[in-house]
C-alpha cells in the first residue's frame, strides 16, 4: 500500500515535472537551444505570483492570467533581443548566453527578494483526497491536471493551427521554411515566449507544492534537462512522459534510501537511460 | 511592361574563401523561361540561393521588376514574388503533404493590392493528382518525382511572378519528368515565369525560351535557346 | 619575437623573485590568481580547442579538493603526494565518465557534465567519512610554508600554459583542433575522435583536480556545496570567454580581470555574479573572441602562437550563407 501511496504521488507530481520539461523541450526543438535560464524563468513565475499578485489579494486564476502572458513577454523579448543574435554561431555562444542570463536573474532575485524560503499559502497543499486505501494529495492532482492540460494545449498548438505548422516548419528547415515567406527569427521569438509563459505556468505551481528560494532555478534546471533526455529529445509527449518517469524515481528513491537520496534516485535515472537509450523514451519520429 | 522582370548584374559569391559566382549576368523578361544549365560546382545553386535571399551577394545586383532586392531576407524577397523549388527538395519531415503546403498557403494569404489568389491547394491538387491521394501522409514519405511536385506546389503557394526551379528531373525517371515538364508547361501558362536549372541540355534548349551556360562561376553562354546548337552548349557546359 | 621573450622573460623573472619585493599580501593575491588561471586554461582546452564545452569542471574541482583533504587528514599523505594523487585521481575518473557523457552532444553534454557533479555533490554530502554537508577541516596541509604553496602556484600557471601549447604543437593537438573544427571531417581524415577527445578531457581534469588541490590548501575547511559549487565553471567559462577562447593568453587575461573584480566589488556575492553574467553576455554578443582575439585581430599579434586559423581579414571579404 505504501508503495502505491508512493507511485501515485511520483505519477502526479511527474505532471509538474513534465511541464517544468515542456519549456526547454520547446526552446530546444524548434531552436535547437538548451536553454539554461529556462530555470530561472520558472521560478520568476513562483516570485511573480507569490510576491507580486498574491499580495494584492487576486483569486488564483485571475493571477495565473496575469502570470502566464507576462512571462510570455519576458521570455520573447529576452529571445529577440538577446539569444537571437547569440544563435547560427556554434555551440558555445547560445550557452555562455544563457548561462550568463541565469546568473543575472538568479542574484537579481537573490538581491531583491533575499534568501528567505518562499511558498504559496493554499489550502490544497495539506488537503487530501482519500481513494481506496490511499490518500491523493489535491495539490499532486492539481500539479498532473494543469500539467497534462498544457501538453494537450501544445499538442493542439502545433498540430493544428497555422502557427503550429510554421513552428514545426521552422523547426524542420529554418533555410526552406524563410523560402515559403516565414520570418524564422520571429518563429524564434514567439517559441521563446511560449516556452517561458509554460515556465510561470510551471513556476506557479511549485509555488503551490513546495518552497522556493532564488537558487531553486539551477535544481529546475536541471529536473528539466533531465526529463528531456529521458523522455527523448525532440518529443513533447516523450518529455511529459519522462517527467512521471523521473517523478517516480525520486520519490521512490526517497521512500527506499532515506529522503535525502531522492535526488540522487533521479540522477541515476538519468544515467541510466543515458548508459542503455541514449536515445530516450520516445525519440522523435512524429510531429510533437 | 517595360524593362525585364529579372536582371541580375555582375553578381559575385563566395563560400567562404572559394569564389563560387563571378560576375554573372543575364536578364528575363516577363512570362519567359530560362534554362541555367552547367556541371556540378558550376554555382547554378548557389546563383539561386543568392536571388533567393538565402547567400549574401559579395558584388553586383539583382533587380526584380525594376527594384533592387539587395540585401532583403529571403521571407521578404518571397513577398516581392519570387519562390524558390530548393535543391533536394527540401519537403518538411514533419509535416504532412497537405501541411506543407498549408505552411506556404497560410504565409500568403493576403495578397496586397486587392489581387486575389492565383493558387489554392485545390488547384495544386488538380495539377499534381498523386498529391491528392498521398495528402495525409508524412512529407518525406513519396517517391522523388512525388516530392518534387510537392516542393513545385508549395512554391506555388507563395504565389510567385518568378519561379525558381533548381533541379528539376535530378534523378527521377522519364515519364515523371515528362510528367513535370508538362506541369510547368502548365504553370508557365498562368504567367508564371521560371527558371531552371536542367541537366539534360537538350529538353533544356526545348523548354526555354533563353540559356545561360554557367562555367566555374561565370557565364560561358548565353541567349536565345533555339539559335544555340547543342553542339555550342555541350562546349560550355564542359568549359 | 623579442616582444614575446621579453615579456615572458620579465614576467618570469618578476614571479621568481617575489619573496625579495612583495608581501604576503601580494603573494595571497598571485596565489589565488595562478590556480584560478589554471582552471580557466583548463576550461579553455576543453571549450577552445576541443569544442568540448562543460558545466560540469566543478566535478574535478571538488574531487581534487577532498582528494587532498582526504590524503592529507585522514591518510596522513605529505603534501606533493596529496596533489599527485588530487590530479591522478581527476585523471582516471574522468575516462569513465567521458565514456559515459559522451553520448551526449554540445549543449547536452554541457549540463550532463553538470548533472554528474551534482550527484558527486550529493553522494560527498551523504558520505560520513569526509563529514557529511558540514564538511571537514583541513589542518596538516596548511602547515606548509605559503612560500612553497606560491611557487607550487606559479609552477601550475605556468604549466598549464606550458602543458597546452605543447599540446597543440604536438599530433595530438592537431587532432584536437580538427575535431573541433569540424568532428566528421576529421573522422572522415581518420582521426579517432573519440579517443582525442577523451584525452583531452581526462588532461584537463587533471590539470583542474591538482588546480583544486591548491584551492584547498587556502581554505581551512571543506564542503561539499562549496567544493562542487556550479560557480567554479561560472567563473571558468568567464575567464576564459573575456579573456579570449581558443588561445593560450586568453585565461591569463580573464583571471587577472577576474581576481582584479573579485577584490574590488568585494562583499556581495550577488552583485559579483551579476556584473560576471553581464559581462559575460556582453562579450560573448559583442566580442566573441575576447580580449586576447580582438588584440589578435587588430594588432595581428599573439603572445603564444598556437592557434591555427585562417587570416580574419580574409574571411571578412568573404560572405557566408546568411543565418537563422
């Protein structure tokens, strides 16, 4: 019953994992970009919606609609005046950028908002729901809900609408996509929006499951990357399904090792898939 | 309508250190068809790409109805009215048949001045009925001769007044070539003009009303195609 | 040619007899700047010439760090066998986790690099024999005349520097630097990338792990989130970036530059890192080869001729297909 208890709650937070992913999933499959900031764009959301709206007494979703286009706007501007010119040079510029962005922003909020741990106050973070034997955290199910919405949502997106098709082309074959009349560097912008407004989505929902502090963007960072491989570069689908996959390890790792491993569960997870499927869970073979 | 539709001027190229155009050429008017016909590494790619906005000139002009198109990205050069059948056709894997020419109908479908739409996806289908019956599926997955209609048809799309054809019957069979050359026949009728490039010499002669012989970069020959021997031209192509 | 003797020579000399005319203030500062250039020449190696580009040197500094805690504190080691086993040890694991990171391609490798330190990290943290996160104190290695630890200091820099231009002067370092110019060409010319590649990256944990060992010797106290910290390479990729990539003086630059900032902003961390990242953006936007590349391009000069490119101007005549 533990065990369930255990594997249910690595199912439902893998949903948050998942859509911490969906971004740099994003970033790198229509830019070929490892976004190392992307981090940061997550927990800038959480510092949005806890510091800045919640304060101001707004319903939850009144704020997340103010969250998500902001953040829309930070990373598009930050893509189309920054990392754009930093792109088409090699592999180094993209990521000595970047990082470079990741450490302004991470000591920025470490300046302005202190070390101080933060969370969001809700009532669904102690509240569960009980089902058979176990009890379903209702933050856990909020966490998998939204996530699998936005996976849905971007599914959709880039499947059928005229922007999807441009994304994908873009991501295809920037030179031939220019051919048929698409402005590839603006594609680039509207990518890096959409990235970053999946990040404050992301970002409100840490806020809501646990507590954060301006460094918690490098551990993002890293769950994200580490969902991405696993889940097989180029995938969406293949990215949330990682997240569930890393999710469980971690809490399984937790359960089993000690709480201080759950980690280094995730970690292992990671490499492992490295050593046996380089490739991933679901490497790219169909659109999204 | 005075002056030609295209004019490229002394136009220069490199890649990187190497010299790939050098001092090319050559004009076309209206509804008129050029062949460019040379041999491999002649810079028939490379002088497509240039007009095409995708390799920055190093030297010289192309003028397009009248205006200089230098330096315009290559999705705004689309807008002017030029669209470019790539080399190796260049289908989107992603997407499927009827997606990628979605991708070009969706970029054009304003077309400024109140023209209305000369091309519709119906209208590609009608031209290229194996299109039709493979629209669902992934790009990639046609034959050569399918995926050069397909690449013919998304240029289409852009609702070009200059079509740029690189390659056209690179490695397909005859009766699809036919085939092809019968589209563009087609095509040609709806005052579209084109230029291709061709490596039989002879169906180029046959289909163009002008040829320019590229050599290393620069032009060998050219002219009127009919007034050109085979013989001349089989002198050019091989310098 | 005489530019360079001399100023090498000067140089030299000035470092060589530091106890005749400086203090142990100066020393301290020359200390901390001889190992920070010999990370950001190690760092360098991998990202210059071997297109190797790695958050994850952290690894090695931490590795090299405890090595020498461990080997000095609690196995009684002197102090030149401590940093002969801080390099070895880096040396060897690096193979297997080459091996291992590898598979992973540019900005991929980069983070998985990064990842495999943060699991050193954690695993040092949970260890009991080197203190857990609490860490422990390094009291024997610091008994050694600072004297000694300065020369062993300027004998690192300067074997870093030495150690790379041989390197590239060397087959070895023709291989590197085909493999970064372009990985399938140079297999395509029957170079073993991957064993290239996998020598050079083992080298610079070496270099980076004995760097690290010196670190320790400055500090009365480890841990693991210090020694591991993602701010080594942060510091690094700065150096070596402003500095200049790709040649042998950029590190050397970009850690004068780097300790000279550190002293002058003193206090905040924060604000340090900040002007760190901006810089880093600006440069890499704005400069991308550096200081040392922009003396390169405008002057035509270098102090340690190694890199083997094409003339600049020449490839500013010529055009390229346009980018994204």
């Amino acid at each position: 019953m533990e065990l369930v208890q255990t594997l249910v709650n690595g199912v439902l937070l893998g949903g948050l994992y998942g859509l911490i992913g969906l971004g740099l999933s994003i970033n790198f499959g229509i830019m070929r970009l490892v976004h190392l900031a992307h981090g940061e764009l997550v927990v800038l959301g959480a510092y949005f919606l806890v510091v800045g709206l919640v304060p101001l007494g707004l319903p939850p979703l009144v704020a997340a609609a103010v969250v998500v286009p902001a953040m829309f706007v930070v990373g598009w501007a930050l893509q189309r005046f920054i990392i754009q010119r930093a792109l088409g040079r090699g592999v180094l510029p993209p990521l000595i950028v970047t990082f470079g962005l990741s450490m302004v922003m991470q000591n920025a909020l470490l300046l302005w908002m202190t070390a101080d741990a933060r969370t969001l106050h809700t009532p669904l973070a102690s509240a569960g729901a009980p089902l058979g034997g176990i009890t379903v955290p209702l933050i856990r199910l909020v966490d998998f809900g939204v996530g699998l919405s936005c996976l849905a949502a971007l599914l959709v997106l880039l499947g059928r609408t005229a922007l999807g098709r441009a994304l994908r082309a873009t991501s295809d074959d920037p030179e031939t996509a220019r051919t048929m009349g698409i402005d590839t560097a603006r594609m680039f912008a509207v990518a890096g929006g959409i990235a970053a407004a999946l990040g404050g989505v992301a970002g409100m929902l840490l806020a809501a499951t646990s507590t954060f502090y301006p460094s918690t963007g490098s551990e993002v960072l890293l769950i994200a990357f580490e969902v991405v491989v696993v889940g097989g570069l180029g995938s969406i689908t293949g990215t949330f399904v990682g997240g569930i996959l890393l999710a469980v390890a971690q809490l399984l790792g937790a359960r089993f090792l000690g709480p201080s491993y759950a980690l280094v569960a995730g970690h292992m997870v990671f490499l492992l898939v490295l050593l046996f499927r380089p490739q991933g869970l679901m490497p790219r073979t169909a659109p999204g | 309508m005075s002056g030609p539709l295209l004019r490229v001027d002394a136009l220069d190229a490199f890649h990187g250190q190497l010299q790939a155009l050098r001092g090319v050429s050559f004009e076309l008017a209206a509804g008129e068809a050029l062949a460019v016909i040379g041999a491999n590494g002649a810079g028939k790619t490379t002088l497509f790409r240039a007009i095409a906005g995708l390799h920055r000139a190093a030297g010289g002009a192309v003028v397009f109805d009248g205006e200089p198109l230098g330096g315009l990205p290559a999705h705004r050069i689309v807008r002017r009215g030029i669209a470019l059948v790539p080399e190796g056709r260049r289908i989107f894997p992603s997407l499927s048949v009827d997606e990628n020419l979605r991708v070009a109908e969706d970029r054009h479908r304003r077309r400024g001045r109140g023209q209305s739409r000369r091309w519709s996806r119906e209208r590609v289908y009608q031209l290229f009925p194996d299109l039709r019956e493979a629209a669902g599926r992934p790009g990639t997955r046609l034959s050569g001769g399918q995926q050069q209609m397909l690449a013919i048809g998304r240029a289409l799309l852009c609702e070009p007044r200059l079509l740029l054809c690189d390659e056209v019957s690179l490695g397909l069979s005859p009766v699809v070539v036919r085939d092809l050359y019968r589209a563009l026949g087609r095509i040609r009728g709806e005052g579209v003009t084109l230029v291709f490039v061709e490596q039989d010499v002879a169906r180029g002669l046959a289909f163009s009303d002008h040829v320019v012989c590229l050599h290393r970069g620069t032009v060998r020959l050219a002219g009127r195609s009919p007034a050109r021997s085979l013989e001349e031209v089989r002198r050019a192509y091989f310098g | 040619m005489i530019a360079r003797i001399a100023i090498l020579g000067g140089a030299a000399l000035a470092l060589l007899s530091l106890p005749l005319w400086a203090d142990a203030g100066a020393r301290s500062t020359l200390i901390i700047l001889c190992y920070h250039a010999a990370i950001a020449q190690m760092w360098n190696l991998l990202a210059g010439y071997a297109g190797l580009v790695t958050f994850g040197q952290q690894l090695y500094i931490g590795l090299g760090a405890y090595t020498l805690a461990i080997a000095s504190e609690r196995l009684g080691l002197g102090i030149w066998p401590s940093f002969a086993l801080a390099a070895a040890v880096c040396g060897l694991l690096a193979l297997p986790i080459g091996a291992l990171t590898f598979r992973l391609r540019g900005g991929y490798f980069a983070v998985g690099s990064w990842v495999v330190a943060e699991i050193f990290r954690l695993l040092f943290g949970n260890w009991a024999y080197v203190g857990f996160a609490s860490g422990m104190f390094i009291r024997a290695a610091r008994r050694v005349d600072p004297w000694v630890i300065y020369y062993a200091s300027v004998g690192l820099a300067g074997g870093a520097c030495a150690l790379v231009v041989a390197l590239l002067r060397s087959r070895a370092g023709l291989a590197l630097m085909a493999v970064r110019d372009g990985e399938e060409a140079a297999a395509g010319l029957g170079v073993d990338v991957w064993r290239v590649k996998l020598f050079a990256f083992a080298v610079a944990a070496a270099g980076t792990g004995l760097a690290a060992a010196l670190t320790a010797v400055q500090t009365p106290f480890i841990q693991p989130n210090a020694a591991f910290s993602i701010q080594w390479v942060a510091a690094a990729s700065f150096m070596a970036v402003v500095g200049g990539l790709g040649t042998v003086e950029g590190p050397l630059i970009g850690a004068a530059i780097y300790v000279l900032v550190q002293q002058q902003l003193g206090g905040s961390g924060a604000v340090n890192l900040i002007v760190l990242g901006t810089t880093s953006v600006a440069v890499m936007l704005i400069a991308p080869r550096g200081i040392a590349g922009l003396v390169h391009e405008r002057l035509g000069w270098t102090l340690f001729p190694v890199a083997r490119r094409p003339s600049d101007r020449a490839q500013q005549l010529r055009t390229k297909s346009i980018p994204p």
